[in-house]
C-alpha cells in the first residue's frame, strides 16, 4: 500500500466502518448506504453556500469544496463522503477551455474532432501545481470526517472523450461513436490522454486520504460491448492503474451499462455499481456471483409516497442480499428537486434492515 503514513487506511481510522469492510466483500452489522450527488443540489445549505459562485469555481476553492462534501454526512448520516467535485475538473486544470453552463452541463471552447485538434490538446498536463487546491480540499475534509471515508471521484476516460468530441452533452453521443470508428488513432491518442489526466486526478485524491475511489462512465451506455471492449475498457484499465499501487478499492459505475457489467468490472474494479434498470441479483447472476454490488434505489422513486419509496428499498436491500458484499445507493444522482428528509429516511431504514 504505497500510501503516506497519515493516510486513514494506513492508521487504521476508516478500516472498521461498513463502507470500506462492504467494498472489500464484508458483511458490516449495518449495510451502508451513500448516494451518488449527495454533495450538492438537492440541499439549502448547500445553495446557500454557492450563491453567486460558478460550478467550476466552488469545486477549486478548497474551503467551499471541503464544506460541501461533508454537508450530506451531517445532514443525512451517510456512511461515506464523496469528494464534490465534476467530471471536466481535471480539463479545467490542465487548461482547457471549458464551463459548466446551468441547465445544460460542461460546454467546451471548441469540440475536437480532428488529428489536428487532438494533437493541440494532448499537449496540456496535469501538473502538481494544478492539483494543489484539489489535495487541500481532500486534506481538510478527511480532517473533518474522522472515520467516516471519503470516495474519490473522476470520470471514465470514454465519457471525457465524449465530451470533448461533443464539445458539450450529448444524447447519442454520435460524434464520439464515429470518431472511434473514422479515425481510430486520432481516437486513441484522445482516450489515452484522457486515461492518464483522470487517473493523475484519481490519484492526487487518494493519496490525499480518499478510502477508496470511484470511476463514473456517465455515457459508456451508449456503446454496444464490442466497441466498448475496443475503444473504451483499455482507457478505463490504463487510468485505474494510475491507482492500483495504492491499495485502495475502486467502484465502477456508468447509466445503461446492464449490457457491459462484465466488461466494466474486468477493466481493475473491486465494486460494480448498477443503474436503476438492472435488478441486482440479475446484475450478480451476470457477474457470476462474486463481484460487490453498489446500487440502485431509483432516483424517480424519491418523489414517490413513503410507502412505495419504502417497499422499492426493501427489494433493493433484499436483493442485494444474494451478492458477496452491497452498498446502498441510487441508480444514478439525486435529482436537484429531492426533499433532503426523504434522503435522510432512506438512510435511517437501511440501517434498520
């Protein structure tokens, strides 16, 4: 475990709690539960606190970052913090041109979409000078945090590409497709790129004191497995190597992925998180039985009435059962709209269960 020696998982602080015993295949007295964009939207302190601050601007401000991640632990009594922070930070921090617009998402400067447009950006780098208000962030949460674990976040190198390729979100992401096909050495210098800046991110996270780490492939759904197997997996395995020395367990998760579960776990995770479309003794049955499991309450669910909400969280914990080891969470973030006490109940009834 190439850590530092202050790391929590070296001192032991966060070695007993239900989140990291379930992620290396335990069976904790409690079954944890944390929820993937808890940090953020759906919580008033959590407006209040951004007001007037860009997306992008609040992630790199290390006090408002730290603040943000811990404020679903206090409110909600999650067992983990996930670092607040967004899929293009690491663009952003390696220069380029890129912003987070409200109702539409990251918008780039320019789409790349040709040898020539690749060529210029895989000269930006991630350097540690850049990544230092990151490890700050990490640093003072995980302080605050005592053993409760933090989850360092990144997203997949394919959905990366994909937004650069777009040059913003995309429903079909039809433009990424055809320039893996077009020009598929244009395409692997841009994965491969994408590999080492959000596994250089992943990493500076970790070994600032994140207990494990989680890989977002927000839009590798949209490929079919054998393009996934060709264009995507070895971009995923080359950034997840970027951490493998450091000993910490990692959790795979993308949308409309039920089609890729073998081959996203294949890539180096520990824990396959599955979407709200895949039951998960059918995600285990496909996994062979001996994968971790993180998922999937459906996010629409918590608009529901309680009983219906409350009868969907017991399936999800029962079925969850058949699995070596599960996490709690929803099948994909919560939505901005959520009512914070209905995430709070959610929490409270895992933990009786």
């Amino acid at each position: 475990m190439n850590l530092p020696s202050n790391h929590p998982l070296v001192t032991g602080v966060t070695n007993d709690s239900p989140f990291v015993r379930a992620i290396h295949g335990d069976r904790p007295e409690i079954t944890p539960v944390w929820f993937m964009r808890q940090a953020g939207r759906s919580l008033p302190e959590y407006r209040a606190l951004r007001e007037g601050t860009g997306m992008l601007e609040s992630c790199l401000r290390p006090d408002m970052a730290s603040e943000i991640t811990l404020q679903p632990v206090r409110r909600h009594g999650v067992d983990a913090a996930v670092f607040f922070s967004d899929i293009v930070v690491p663009l952003r921090l390696a220069g380029v041109d890129v912003e987070i617009r409200s109702g539409v998402g990251p918008v780039m400067g320019q789409a790349y979409r040709t040898a020539d447009d690749v060529a210029r950006l895989v000269e930006s780098e991630l350097t540690e000078e850049a990544l230092a208000p990151v490890v700050e962030a990490v640093g003072l949460t995980v302080d605050a945090l005592g053993a409760t674990p933090l989850i360092g976040f990144a997203g997949a190198p394919f959905t990366l590409a994909a937004y650069l390729v777009e040059g913003r979100p995309s429903r079909d992401h039809l433009a990424a497709r055809t320039l893996m096909h077009a020009d598929p050495e244009t395409w692997d210098r841009l994965v491969t790129w994408a590999a080492d800046l959000t596994g250089t991110f992943l990493r500076a996270q970790v070994r600032a004191g994140a207990s494990a780490a989680q890989l977002f492939d927000s839009w590798a759904g949209s490929l079919s497995r054998a393009d996934y197997e060709a264009g995507a997996a070895p971009a995923s395995a080359r950034a997840l190597t970027h951490v493998h020395d450091l000993g910490v367990q990692v959790i795979h998760f993308g949308t409309g992925t039920e089609h890729l579960l073998r081959s996203m776990h294949a890539v180096g995770a520990d824990v396959v998180g599955v979407d709200h479309r895949t039951p998960l003794d059918e995600a285990d049955a496909l996994l062979g039985g001996g994968v971790p499991l993180q998922g999937n309450v459906d996010p629409a669910l918590l608009a529901a009435p309680w009983p219906v909400l409350e009868a969907h969280v017991r399936d999800v914990v029962a079925r969850g059962r058949v699995a070596p080891a599960h996490v709690v969470n929803l099948g994909h973030g919560v939505p901005p709209e959520t009512d914070p006490t209905v995430l709070t109940r959610v929490v409270e009834l895992v933990h009786s269960l």
